[in-house]
C-alpha cells in the first residue's frame, strides 16, 4: 500500500504545480503596447482587440488550471482515503484469518 500515498503526493504536487501556473500565467501578459494597441486609427483598434483577446484567453486558462487544480486535489484526498481504507480491512482481514475477532482486545479475548 506504499504506492498509494505516494501517488496522492505526486497529485497534490501537480495541483500545486497547476495553481502556480494559473496565478503566474496572467501575471506575464505582455502590455497593451507590444498589441500594438496605443497606434492611432486602424491598427491601434486592431491591437486593442488583440489585446483583449489575450487577456481574455490567458484569463480562461488560468481558471482552467485552478480547476483542474482542485480536482487533482480531491483526487488526492480521495487516494488517502482509500489507502487508509485498505489498512483498516487489511488489519481486520488479519484478525479474521487468525480466528480473533476484531474487537477482542476490547472484550477480553476471542469469541
């Protein structure tokens, strides 16, 4: 059962992973001059709409990433859950094959 755990960290690495991108993925969004957006007439209105393209785009997949984040953080929660699961049978699985009851160290012995 050692895997498990293991794979609910590397998930909640990759959440992390997928939270700083979506905060740093609009933290670089270049300025609304390199779109060319402070030229006057045509061309200024074309590159203010790229510009809000851009921003727009870079915003979506940076609520994308959040998601995706918090999904592979309950995906996380949910593997150590069932690892933790897994011990608990396992160790009553156990008693069972020995012929002990499960709840024998709280009565005083095997029924």
């Amino acid at each position: 059962m050692d895997r498990l755990p293991a794979l609910a960290a590397r998930l909640d690495e990759a959440s992390d992973t997928l939270r700083t991108l979506a905060r740093s993925v609009t933290a670089t969004d270049p300025a609304h001059p390199a779109f060319g957006a402070d030229a006057a007439g045509r061309p200024g209105e074309v590159g203010r709409a790229l510009h809000r393209q851009w921003v727009a785009a870079t915003e979506q997949r940076a609520r994308e990433a959040t998601a995706a984040a918090a999904r592979l953080a309950a995906a996380a929660t949910a593997v150590r859950s069932a690892a933790e699961r897994y011990v608990d049978t396992d160790a009553a699985a156990e008693h069972r094959l020995r012929g002990l009851d499960p709840s024998a160290h709280r009565t005083g012995g095997p029924r």
